[in-house]
C-alpha cells in the first residue's frame, strides 16, 4: 500500500513537472507574441528594443526573476550592438534563407501533388503560406529600414 502512494506520488510529481514546462512554453511563446504586436510599428533596433522591453514587463508582472535577468542582459546587449547596417544585413540574410526554404518546400509540394498524397500536400502549402508572409514582412521592413538610413 504504502509502494503504491509513492509510485502514485512520483507519477503526480512527474506530471505536474511536465506541466509546469509546458505552460512555461506557452507563457514565452504568448509573450514574444503580444511583445511582436504591440511594436509592429517599429523597425530595426528600435523594434528589437520595443519587443524586449515588453517581454520584460510581462516577466516582471509575473515574478520571473530568471527571465527578468535575462531580459535585462538581453535589452544591455541588444543596446550596445545593434546598428542598423547589421540589422538590415541579418533581415537580408532573414530573407535569403527563407527564400531557399520556400523554394525547397515548393519542390516537395510538386513531389507530394504527384504522389497524391493529401496529408504532405497541405503541410507544405503551410509552409509555404508562412514563409511567404515572413518573407513580406520582412521585405517590407527592410524597405523601411532603407528608407529611413536615406535620411
């Protein structure tokens, strides 16, 4: 009796642990997204500053002083290299990379449609689908970016 509340206790630690990590997934992933609407009117390092600072506050209304740290380390680094020549090079290569990976899911779609196969079909116009809205938002604020070191 008493082995089996222990196993029975290990199980419910496990699972509340398990838990515990998947909500911290979905709180960080929750986070970067309200962080990336509110500063969508940003561009650059400024954007990048915006979207920190907002995670920031978030982890402080929650108590999270590890992320806090982290944050804050972050934000100093993020303040300290940021320029906007290298932030304009890395959207570029941004969206380089996403263009290969576009072309390589646009040749297993090909491949999919000829194999008649739904389930990948689908997959990979997703795939698709996201990486060319990526791509456009990303080009768009390039354009931004260029426009604004003109000036």
């Amino acid at each position: 009796m008493v082995k089996q509340h222990i196993l029975l206790f290990r199980h419910q630690s496990k699972l509340s642990l398990a838990l515990s990590a998947i909500s911290l997934v979905f709180m960080s992933a929750s986070f970067q997204t309200m962080a990336s609407d509110n500063c969508h009117h940003l561009v650059g390092c400024e954007k990048k500053y915006c979207e920190i600072n907002q995670q920031l506050d978030i982890a402080k209304k929650y108590n999270n002083q590890n992320e806090v740290n982290g944050l804050t380390t972050a934000l100093a680094q993020a303040k300290t290299h940021c320029n906007p020549a290298e932030f304009q090079e890395k959207l570029t290569k941004k969206i380089t990379q996403a263009k290969k990976e576009l072309a390589d899911y646009d040749t297993k779609l090909i491949t999919a449609e000829s194999a008649g196969n739904k389930n990948k079909i689908q997959k990979y116009q997703n795939k698709i689908q996201e990486d060319e809205n990526k791509i456009k938002q990303w080009e768009m604020e390039l354009a931004t970016l260029k426009q604004a070191s003109k000036h």
